[in-house]
C-alpha cells in the first residue's frame, strides 16, 4: 500500500470472462488480510452479492485446516437484500441474519452463557449419578444449544474481538463434546467398565489416554469454566438492543459489501473512516439518470473519472468463451486488444451439443415470422421465439439424456414477459435432473440493471457464455433498427454463422404445424397486399405457437356435427377459419387445420358447409379434436400413442371414400 496522505484512483476494466471478479476477490482477501478496511459496492444486490460470495469460499479455503472447520467471518459484512441465490455464505455474512443470530446469541436467559452455565451443571451433577442415568440424561439437547451458540460467536465475530485463544478453546469444548457423546450413546452401554470394553481398554486404562470418565469429564469442565472467564471480561453486548448491535456489527467489520444506494448507511454510524473505496462494476453505476447529458451528467462513474484523465488498465486475457463466441465482442467493443486463453482455443474446448449447421458454436438464426406483441399487462412478447426456445431446450434434453453430463442452458430476453412464457411453459419439466439445468431469466437478472443502449444490451449474451451461443431474431427488424445489432447480423453473415429457422426441420415443424386447406390456399393468393399476406403469415405462426386471444371468444359451434370451429380476425374485416383435428404419423397428434380466409359475412355460411363435412366423422374423432391442453396460457396439441386406431370417418363415408380415390374433402367450395 502507499502513502495514506496520497490519494488515489485505480481504474481496472476488461470484458466477461477476463477475472475481474476473481481478481477483485483475491485482491480483497489480501486487504482483508493486512488489516485494510475497505468498502465494496456495486450498482445492484446482485453484483454485490456476486463479489462477496467469491471472497468468502476464499476465507473458507484459508480456514480449511484451522480452528477444527470453524470459519471466522466476523470481519465480513454485506447490507442489502436478503433473498440471494449464492445461498449460506452470503446469508452468514448479511448485516440482518447476522443481527438475528448474534441477538440470539447474547440473550440472558437462553445465550452463550446460560449454555455454558447449563453444560457445566450437567458435567458436575453427573458425578453423583450412575453411568446409565448420565446416558439417559438431557445431553444432546444441552450440548445442541451450546454448540450453536459458539458457532455464531466463531462465525460472525471478529477474531480481533473475541481473541484466537477463546477460539481456541471452543474448538477444543467442540471436541471433547463430541467425544463424550460417542461414549455416552454407544450401543449396550450400561456401566464404566462396559463403555471401556467398548472402546477396547481395560478397566486398569482409560479412555482419552489417562483419563478416565470422570476425569474425562473434568477436564471438559474446567475448559468450560475457563471460557466462561475468558468470554465475560469481554465488552459483549447481552444488554443492548438490536440497533446497538447492529452498529457494532458495522464497527468491527473491516471489510464491507453494499450497494452504491446503501452505503449512506455508514454515515450513521459513529466508526472509523475506511482506508479505501472499491466499486464494482462502475461502467454501470450512473451520477444522475434525470439529468440531460448536455448538462454533462448521465455518464458513469467510470467514464468521468477517464474523462478526468486516470489511467484505465485493461485486463486483456479472457478465459471464459470459445474464440468464436469472443470474436464479436472483442471486435466491436475492445478494438481487437482482448486475447484468448490456451485453454478456450484447444480443441478439447470445442463442444457440439445438437446437429445441424445452426446449431454450431456461434450462431445467429433468423425467425422471420411473429411479431413483438404485448401481453395482458401491456408487456412484450414474440410468442413464435417462445415456441422456437421451448423446442430447441427440448432436443437439447433429449441429446443428453444419452451421456447425462452435466450441461448448463441459460435462456435470456429482454422481455419479462416473454420470460414468463417460457418459465409457463417448462414448468417443473426438467427440475429433476440435477445434471440437466435450464435457467430462463431477464437480462437484468444475471448481471444487475445495465444502460439501456443497444451496445451494451447486445454485450448481455457474452456476460456468461462459454461453450456455444445461438442468438435468435428478426433480420429485417434488426438490419433496421440502426443500431450494434444491424453489426452484429451482417457479422454473422460475413462469418457464416447466419442461418434461417426454417431451414432446420425441427425449428420448421415448430413455427409451422398447420395444415392448410386448398381453399386457404386460393385465398390467400388473391391477397394483392404484401403487408396483408405478412398479417396473415404472423397470425397463423402466432397460432401455432399457441397463442389465442385472451379477451374475445372466438369459437363456434356447428349446429349438427357439434365440432369446434375457430375464426380469428386478421385485418381489413377478414377471418381466418380453422378447426383442430388429428394426424397420426408414429403417434396420434393434434394439429391446426386452416380451412379459409374470409370476410365476416361469409362466415356462417361457411360454417354450414363445414357442419356437413364433420357430420361424416365419428363422434370419437370429434370428441379428441375438441380436448384443450395449456402449458401455462399456451394451448399446445394434445397426443396420444397409436396403440390402437382412432377411427375418423363413420362406415359408410370410409366406404364412399374408398370407393372414388379422387374424393376430397378440402374441396367444399
């Protein structure tokens, strides 16, 4: 460290995958180490959370074979949100679960030293009671409460405070307890010379060396005696309140994780100054987000402290993506500085999860049908991406289910909407596959709240990626939204990487299971408007996917054959007619079929039509046309194995049928 009558500022940047966070982490173990206090923070609980829970498996590792697998973590503290996903180390060291605990700890009718208290009196009454008795008395209840409580004073207090020694001893009172209750609940244990056969001494030795039980015993007593001493001539707080231990906790922490909106916090509490600042992730970290930019704010932290002229070091080595993966990003953002690790550019790296040209290592596949839409709530949606992820997840599981090696899947969107389509949609399907992971989230959710300008909203996909990305969307929309994305498209092409979806048989079936009618086919050829043509198109995908309309009801009943008829408006006073039936190819499914494009007044006529078609089916085939299944709002086909044949005409019409190869019944005109 330098000079503290000098300040100063280091600035440190690098793209995913470079170490950043796991240089910042060891770089503050070794703070932590040197007695520095030092805040951490960050825009978002995430990105905090992120950083404190790397530091933290660093000091477990450093305790690893110390204090008997006690973890001192005293010295560590994180104010925010609770409700983290990195799980008990990020609990163990929250301002709030430790407040709670230690308010626990230091109450005097239950804490630390009515535990003491109560462990001693049990040793010393078991002196004047036989062997069995003792077995049967109270201790692993006794010995349950004294072990927590001297768990929460290792764990969330610093050693400077309660001294190595007393640490020292609780290891040891560790120790000897669990010995104890190994001899005490041996199995035909009945008296002292009993529980030394047990353990293969004779009664002229003892256990533990030259211990005997009772002895064995006081020793254990005086070291709890000795504890009890030790720990009340320290300042412990059984007499404050919650507020008071909560600025305690602050006060003895040297090392401190919050938000950049938490930390006016520390200015309550009467402590000493810090020695340094670090802000993670401060590309991110905005001054002032109303005011204008010609005002010179709504730049970042970073960013204004470049522009003042500190010098930025770039941490040019990224370790996390496939070269082909980085190639973009490297390119666009970093000017070609950043270099790729050995082990990402060797073969063995190179993983091929599913095949087809698309789904290589870095892929961009169009979908040039459906549309953004907005949900119930006015949120948006591509529900043809949904059905495209869901299928795509789908052959991934099935290509794993032959080697069942671990493969992680992260879905993001810019949409919550869209992600709540998807979640609806896997459900609980793949949670019980600890080897299979799909993660579906926001962008927002994975690395905190980011700018919203369309560079760094394409740099979401490279904050994680390691072995293969497919970015899914709409040329044409993207060619011309004049923005990184238009590089990002005409990248793909240049690389070859750029493919369409319904080039791939998988993807085409998705987009497009519908059967079409020759009368829809007619009709849709007399559309003379190209952009009514692309209406119907995205209708039609949307409803492949599984979206219906959520606030009208469109269907109808035929009056004789009581089959479901669907019309769905598109523009200009035109509907699309369809109905459900069933194709069998290896099993029976159901599929939409689309019978005509009409204006509205042609509409119940048609349906008549249609009622004389379907009275020539049976009532089972009808009946199974009409079952619904939803996977959250999504209505998907239902299907049934072909272990027996659904019959779809009545007799006599199968024998019409038969007999004139030509008929048809699309032809209905």
């Amino acid at each position: 460290m330098k000079c503290h009558h000098k300040a100063s500022i280091k600035l440190i940047c690098g793209p995913p995958g470079t170490g950043k966070t796991r240089m910042l982490s060891v770089m503050l173990f070794t703070l932590l180490q040197m007695k520095y206090r030092t805040v951490t923070c960050a825009p978002t609980d995430v990105a905090t959370a992120q950083v404190a829970s790397k530091l933290v498996k660093i000091v477990r590792e450093s305790y690893k074979n110390k204090f008997e697998g006690f973890c001192p973590l005293g010295e560590i503290l994180l104010f925010g949100n609770n409700n983290y996903e990195d799980g008990e180390d990020i609990a163990e060291i929250s301002l709030n679960y430790r407040v709670d605990r230690l308010v626990e700890c230091f109450e005097p009718t239950t804490g630390w030293n009515h535990c003491v208290s109560s462990m001693i009196d049990f040793l010393e009454d078991c002196s004047y009671i036989s062997l069995i008795d003792f077995a049967r008395a109270p201790f692993r209840s006794t010995a349950s409460s004294l072990r927590k409580c001297m768990l929460i004073i290792c764990t969330h207090l610093p050693i400077c405070f309660i001294r190595k020694e007393n640490i020292e001893r609780m290891t040891s009172v560790f120790s000897l307890l669990d010995s104890l209750e190994g001899m005490l609940f041996q199995k035909n244990v009945g008296s002292l010379e009993l529980c030394q056969q047990a353990f293969g001494v004779s009664s002229s030795k003892s256990f533990l060396g030259d211990l005997s039980l009772r002895s064995f015993c006081s020793r254990l007593l005086v070291l709890l005696k000795d504890l009890q001493r030790s720990l009340g001539k320290l300042d412990f707080l059984s007499a404050m309140s919650k507020g008071l231990i909560t600025d305690f906790c602050i006060q003895m922490a040297s090392l401190v994780f919050c938000t950049a909106s938490t930390s006016y916090k520390l200015h309550s509490v009467d402590t000493e100054p810090f020695d340094l600042l670090v802000v993670d992730d401060a590309n991110k970290l905005k001054e002032c987000e109303a005011i204008s930019r010609e005002a010179g704010f709504g730049r970042s932290l970073f960013e204004r402290l470049v522009s003042f002229g500190h010098a930025n070091h770039l941490l040019n080595v990224q370790y996390r993506m496939h070269p082909s993966i980085s190639q973009f990003p490297n390119s666009i953002f970093y000017r070609k500085q950043i270099f790729d690790a050995a082990d990402v550019k060797c073969k063995a790296y190179e993983k091929i999860y599913l095949t087809g040209q698309c789904f290589g290592l870095y892929s961009f596949i169009n979908v040039p049908w459906g549309e953004e839409e907005l949900d119930n709530v006015g949120y948006r949606r591509n529900l043809v991406e949904v059905a495209l992820v869901l299928q795509i997840v789908e052959s991934l599981f099935k290509a794993w289910s032959a080697s069942k090696k671990k493969l992680s899947i992260r879905v993001i969107s810019p949409y919550a909407s869209q992600v709540l389509a998807i979640q609806d949609r896997l459900g609980q399907k793949y949670n019980n596959d600890a080897h299979f992971e799909v993660k579906v989230s926001t962008v927002d959710a994975f690395q905190g709240v980011l700018p919203r300008r369309n560079s760094a909203f394409v740099l979401y996909p490279w904050l994680f990626v390691k072995r293969c990305l497919w970015i899914l969307g709409n040329e044409q929309t993207l060619l011309a939204s004049n923005s990184i994305w238009e590089a990002l498209v005409l990248d793909a092409k240049d690389r070859q990487c750029f493919f369409h979806a319904d080039d791939d048989t998988d993807m085409r079936k998705t987009i497009l299971d519908v059967v079409f009618s020759d009368n829809f086919r007619k009709s849709f050829r007399k559309l003379a408007s190209s952009c009514l043509r692309k209406y119907v198109l995205t209708l039609l995908v949307k409803l492949a996917s599984g979206w219906r309309p959520k606030r009208r009801n469109v269907e109808l009943v035929c009056e004789s054959s009581s089959q479901v008829v669907k019309q769905f408006k598109v523009v200009e006073g035109r509907y699309v007619v369809c109905t459900v039936e069933i194709q069998k190819e290896f099993i029976y499914t159901q599929v939409l079929k689309v019978w005509d494009l009409l204006p509205l007044e042609k509409v119940a006529g048609f349906l008549r039509r249609l009622d004389r078609i379907y009275l020539m089916y049976t009532e089972e085939f009808i009946s199974l046309c009409k079952e619904k299944y939803f996977e959250g709002d999504l209505e998907v086909p239902k299907s049934w194995k072909a272990h027996r044949d659904i019959v779809q005409y009545k007799k006599d019409v199968e024998s019409k049928l038969n007999r004139d190869s030509t008929s048809t019944l699309d032809d209905i005109g």
